[in-house]
C-alpha cells in the first residue's frame, strides 16, 4: 500500500517526548514499527517551525537544527516543511492576583502554519493521486477536515497515530480508518545512530 505520513513536529515533541532522552528519534523507524509491513513508506513529511535562541536557553535553535540535519541526511525519504513563530502582546488573567490586578499585558508566541501546510499537502497528494494510505502523526484536531475530505472525496485510506498521553482526539478518530498511540517501547527502539553515518551530525549531549 503506497502510503504518506504527514508529521506534526510540535505536536509530536510535546505530546510524546519532551522531558525525555528520546528525542533523537527516527521517523522512518518509527513509522515503520507502529504501521503494519503491508504500507510501503513512500515520503515522510514533516512539518515544523525554526526555534530561536532564548534568554534561558541559547542552544535550543541549534540542537532543533542538528536533529533535522540528522534526519534529512539519514531518511531519503523525508521532506521538511517550515512554518514560523510569531509574537504579539495579550491580556492574560493571573493565576494568582496581585491584590486588585486580576490580569496582565504577557507576549505569547504561538507556532504559525505549520496545520496549514500539513492540510495543503495531504489534500493536495490525495488529488495527485500519490498515496493509497495517508497516516497522520497528531492529535491537533485543525486537522480533521483535511482528513474528512481526503478519505470521502478521493477514497483514501486514514491513519491517525496520536503522540499524546491523552485520549486520542474524537474529531480525529471520526474520519480515521485506524488508530495508533505511541507507545514508550517503539519511541526507546527507534533512535537515531548516535553519530549519522557519512556526516559529522551527533546526538546533542543533553538529548
């Protein structure tokens, strides 16, 4: 079965491996323990947005770069897909009040486009006719309508695989043929080399 998987990088980082010493995971591994051997892996696409460096924390950006250099270098497979972050000022209300002040003026970064690119490009595939089997990597229920209209308009296959420790998102799980979880077993058995083959590319020490 030709099959595509489209990865949520965010998605997939908080819901599964933050805090852990998994991060040096390969998707390519990855997907191939969780789906069945009937799917042929055709492309992986992956779909994030460049951190930047922060006052606590000056390497984040680089050790984001030398995992996606590694995957690059070690998936022929794998496509990689930049949104980006933006910043504004908000309202937000104080968990706890400072007498009267019940809210303050924060700036809150959010992740932009990355669900978009993700909807464009699964859709757009299924027209192209690229895939019998599109398996996505979230839990980011934006994304359902993609799928709704991929498995009813073109007949395709869904996967939904979710990388959280919650329970799987309901408007996801409506248009899904399957459902997957990632679990800690196939996350430990699926990490890089510690060094990628060919390359000077090194797990991040602290990873």
């Amino acid at each position: 079965m030709r099959t595509y998987v489209y990865i949520d990088g965010f998605n997939l980082y908080y819901g599964a491996v933050k805090g852990t010493r998994l991060k040096w995971l390969d998707l390519m591994r990855l997907c191939k323990k969780v789906l069945q051997p009937r799917h042929d892996i055709l492309k992986i696409k992956y779909f994030t947005a460049l951190v930047s460096s922060t006052t606590h924390d000056k390497t984040k950006h680089v050790r984001q770069q030398s995992y996606i250099r590694a995957l690059e270098a070690h998936i022929p497979e794998l496509e990689v897909f930049y949104g980006h972050f933006m910043s504004h000022p908000v309202m937000a209300r104080l968990a706890q009040p400072i007498g009267s002040q019940k809210s303050a003026r924060i700036m809150r970064t959010e992740e932009k486009g990355s669900d978009v690119n993700l909807a464009v490009h699964l859709l757009n595939d299924a027209w192209l006719d690229l895939y019998d089997c599109a398996v996505l990597i979230s839990n980011d229920s934006d994304l359902a309508e993609a799928l709704r209209l991929a498995k009813q308009q073109h007949d395709k296959i869904i996967g939904v695989i979710t990388p959280q420790k919650t329970a799987p998102s309901r408007v996801l799980i409506r248009h899904a043929t399957f459902v997957r979880r990632l679990r800690i077993g196939a996350l430990q058995t699926s990490q890089l080399p510690r060094q990628i083959p060919g390359t000077s590319i090194r797990k991040p020490a602290d990873w």
